[in-house]
C-alpha cells in the first residue's frame, strides 16, 4: 500500500470508501469488511473534495475516508442494513487482520486529522489543503498542519513465571494488560519506560529489550513496545491510571487483550519464546 494524503475532487475509478460518523466506523458483519466499493454507496457528492490515504497498486484501488453527518443515508440500494451498520472502532480493530489494521489505524487517525484541521491553529482563518505538503496549508507564516504522531510506550513486566499487568477502568471484566504511557518532551522510550512503571505501578525494572511498535488511534500513538525484567518493590498505584495491578503466573492469566493488538503480542510472544528450555 503506497501512503498518500490528497485531496481528490472526484473518486477514482476503483475508489475504496471508509465511512465515519460520530466517532464510529461502518462496518459490514457478513462480508467482515470496513471498506466498501463506491458502487455499493448512495451518494456521497455533498462530501467532495474526499481525502485519499492510500494506493494498492496491485489492485489499482484507491482508498477514502469520510466523516458523514449522523442524518446521512450512505446506504446503496443492494446493502444489506441488517450486517452493516456503524460500529465501534475498537472492537472492529480487535478482530481485523494485521494489514487491515495498519490501514484501520491510519483511516482513524486522518480522518479526526482532517476535522480538526479545517482552520488555522495560528490566525483562525480558512484552511487551504497544500497538495504538495499533502496538508491543511495558510497564508499565514504557520506551517502546514502536518498528522501528529504521539510517542508512547508500551511494556511486559516479567519476573520468571510471572508477569505484572493493570487493568484499567475502561477495560471490559477481567481484562487485564501491559503497562503504557506518553514519552515526555525531552525524555528517550527506556527513560519514560522507567518513570512510566514506577508512576503507574512503584516497581523498579531493568534489562529493557525492543519487541516492536504498532499504530494506536486513540487518539495517534505510535506504541512502542518493550519486555522488561522486574527488579524490585511492592506494587502500590501511585497514579490515577490503573484501577488495579497484580502478578499473574502465566498459567492462570486472566483475560488479555486480543493479538491484533501489540500488548496481546507482547504477552503472547513472552509466554511462547522466552519459557522455552
Ligand atoms: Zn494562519
């Protein structure tokens, strides 16, 4: 997938539409897509010019985002209203396949990028999208309104056979997962990492190793994600963030968070190659 960031007056012929509306993405339950063919819509005219963020060149086919008011009715005429409906994008980003999730996380991101960027953030004034810049643009000396990506880290706290996770208020019943939290203007990820546990959970950790990072919508982290050694002190919640944290043994885990997502990964990658003998 080639990304791009264009404004385009009209579809391309194999236009891919990702529909939003009020904080929620369409989603059809029977054919297990996100993305739909311009053909199956009603009209979407009001709504031009439509941003494109992505070229499969394979298939030719170019991808859309649009925000549409709740009272619109992009439903065509062969959709099935009973398997497609607004759904709640976390739980469609739970059980999306890896590629489809990158994809999901960008439509997300630019899709609040391009609403929140109507207006200069400098003089108040119109903003002009800048297709060289592929960006909200104005004649003011403000540079051009760029996506912003918010750093963060994410980590496995293991001791052995045990492994520390939070959960927090928001997390359905007994779900629990890694530790995470914004890197700090100035701060690197392994010094955030450290002042992140110890704020979140009161231990001391060490041998910080990379895993691998993920695209976050919510609302635009890139989440870096790290195993760390448990070294010591009690769990005490020293902020406001975790309703609870507690050891598990890794065989009596609770719920934890699917593998589409990097915390699901980090818990599962731990458990499946750092016990082997
Ligand atoms: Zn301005």
């Amino acid at each position: 997938m080639e990304l791009i960031r264009q404004l385009h007056d009209t579809f391309k012929p194999l236009a891919k539409v990702i529909l939003f509306c009020d904080g929620k993405i369409l989603y059809d339950h029977a054919a297990k897509t996100y993305t739909f063919d311009i053909k199956n819509l009603d009209s979407l005219d009001a709504y031009s010019p439509y941003l494109c963020i992505g070229h499969d060149k394979e298939l030719s086919e170019d991808f859309y985002v649009i925000n549409v008011e709740a009272t619109a009715n992009v439903f065509g005429i062969f959709m099935d209203p009973n398997s497609v409906e607004f759904t709640d994008i976390r739980t469609v980003l739970s059980f999306v396949a890896a590629d489809d999730f990158h994809l999901l996380s960008r439509a997300t991101i630019l899709n609040k990028w391009k609403s929140a960027n109507a207006y200069c953030s400098s003089c108040g004034e119109k903003a002009v999208f800048n297709p060289v810049e592929g960006a909200p643009d104005c004649k003011c000396s403000a540079p051009p309104a760029y996506p912003v990506i918010s750093p963060c880290i994410i980590t496995l706290i293991h001791d052995k056979n045990r492994l520390l996770l939070g959960r927090s208020k928001f997390f359905p019943a007994n779900m629990f997962s890694t530790l995470a939290g914004f890197i700090e203007a100035g701060e690197n990820a392994e010094e955030a990492l450290h002042r992140e546990v110890m704020e979140e959970v009161n231990v001391k950790v060490s041998n910080i190793q990379y895993f691998g990072s993920q695209s976050w919508p919510f609302p635009s982290q890139l989440m870096l994600g790290y195993f760390c050694k448990y070294e010591s002190g009690d769990i005490i919640l020293n902020d406001e963030e975790l309703e609870e944290a507690r050891w598990f043994d890794v065989d009596k885990l609770p719920t934890i968070p699917p593998d589409t997502s990097i915390s699901g990964q980090l818990i599962r990658s731990y458990i499946s190659d750092h016990l082997k003998p």
